[in-house]
C-alpha cells in the first residue's frame, strides 16, 4: 500500500554552484540525483573551516 507522504511544488537544478538555479518542469532522478545537477564541489585543502 502506497502513502502519499508529500507533493513536489517546485523543482530546480543548480549545475553551477555560484550560479542561480534553473526551474525545471521534469527532471530524471537517478543514482546521484537529477541529471545535471552539481554532483562535484572542490575545496582548498588548507582550509579547515569545514566542508561545504
């Protein structure tokens, strides 16, 4: 038995992180989320402020 336990209102992807997100009406959802989304993010490895 299926239980509805929310609704999508909006969708966006943000393929660029300093960049605004793109508003998307379908999206395909895979192993590492929606195609196209940001999967990667660098860091310097001197900073120890945490991560992101």
């Amino acid at each position: 038995m299926a239980i509805k336990v929310g609704e999508v209102e909006a969708l966006f992807r943000y393929p660029v992180k300093s960049m605004a997100g793109e508003a998307l009406e379908a999206a395909e959802l895979g192993w590492h989320g929606l195609e196209g989304d940001r999967r990667l993010a660098f860091r310097r490895i001197s900073d120890r402020h945490g991560f992101p």
